[in-house]
C-alpha cells in the first residue's frame, strides 16, 4: 500500500485493514516494513483527531 499521510475515514479504514492483513510479518520483510509504516500512519492520524 502507498500512502504517505491519511487524510480521512476512508483511507484510515483501508489502513486498518492492510495492517490486519499483514499483522503477523516476520521482521526483515517488506511486510515487516510495511507494517511499521502504517502503524506510525495510524498514530499520527488519531493523534490529529485528539488535538
């Protein structure tokens, strides 16, 4: 998935999905670093809707 920023609901959604999908990748894959990058995407999303 490419996405530098989540900007609404429904990318959030779509980025919660992935992440379940690859929630289990072994450190050292793409997925692994996928998984990393979404998951900061993820935490910069829903600290901009707590500030």
């Amino acid at each position: 998935m490419e996405i530098e920023i989540i900007t609404n609901e429904e990318e959030y959604t779509a980025v919660l999905q992935r992440i379940d999908e690859i929630l289990n990748a072994k450190k050292g894959t793409p997925e692994y670093d996928e998984l990393q990058k979404l998951t900061d995407l993820v935490e910069d999303y829903e600290d901009g809707l707590c500030s």
